[in-house]
C-alpha cells in the first residue's frame, strides 16, 4: 500500500521561446531510477519528464522540458519487499500491480504539480487523464 509520495526537485527549463506557440503535447516518460527498503517500507525514486518539441517528429528541435523526481514510499509485510526487491536487482522491474499503482499515482500528483510549473514557463500542462494499464511481458512467455 502507498503511503507517500515526495517530489523532491523540479525542474523546468524553455529551449526556445520563439517557438512556444508551435509546440505539441509533450512526450511523458516516468521511470523507476531506483528500489530500497527499511524494514517494512520499500523506497521507490522515480523521475517524470515531459520533453516539449515543436512536432511529433522523434528529431524534432527541443521546445522545453520539464523534470520532477522523487520517492514514493511503499509499505508492505518483510516477505513482500523481498520479493520486489529481488525482482528489482534480477530484471529491473516491479511487480505489475505494484508498477501500475505507483505510475496512476506518478501521474495525477506529477501533472498536477507540473501544470503550474509548465504555466509559469509557457508550456502546455503536461496532463495524464487516463490510467495506465500494464502487460506484463515476461509473464506471456
């Protein structure tokens, strides 16, 4: 069960003020930089970016970019940590159901947050309105 999330720093920057009024929905991103625990709590640091551009084009010229990172805390039973924990250090990944919890979490606070930042900056607010569903690819195999 979650029972906090931190943004711990915030970043925001603009590329090139001549083309905000050219640019398009950002590209989101939300990545798991690392997993630890202490006793029943198990520590996830994420960062969320939201990279700006002036067309959908994957080399098109950067407009701005916004980066909030931080810790969503986790508290589980011992034996659950050391299951994700182990998971963590053998392929990089959390348990589906825990992933996508974090992630809807990630991305109502993480919106939330980054409107105002990518207000003040001119950017379009970098809002996720729909929940994230994930399939587990290694599980098909």
């Amino acid at each position: 069960m979650i029972t906090g999330f931190s943004i711990l720093s915030v970043e925001g920057k603009i590329d090139s003020v001549d083309s905000l009024a050219k640019q398009k929905f950002p590209r989101l991103n939300t990545t798991f930089e690392s997993v630890s625990s202490e006793g029943t709590k198990l520590k996830v640091n994420y960062s969320f970016v939201a990279d700006y551009a002036g067309s959908d084009d994957k080399n098109a010229k950067s407009i701005g970019h916004l980066k909030l990172a931080g810790e969503v805390e986790v508290e589980e039973s011992k034996e659950v940590i050391n299951d994700v924990l182990k998971r963590w250090n053998e392929k990089h990944m959390l348990p589906v159901s825990l992933a996508e919890e974090i992630i809807n979490g990630l991305n109502f606070r993480c919106s939330a947050t980054g409107t105002l930042v990518a207000y003040s900056l001119g950017l379009i607010p970098p809002l996720v309105v729909s929940s994230v569903k994930i399939q587990d690819q290694t599980e098909q195999k």
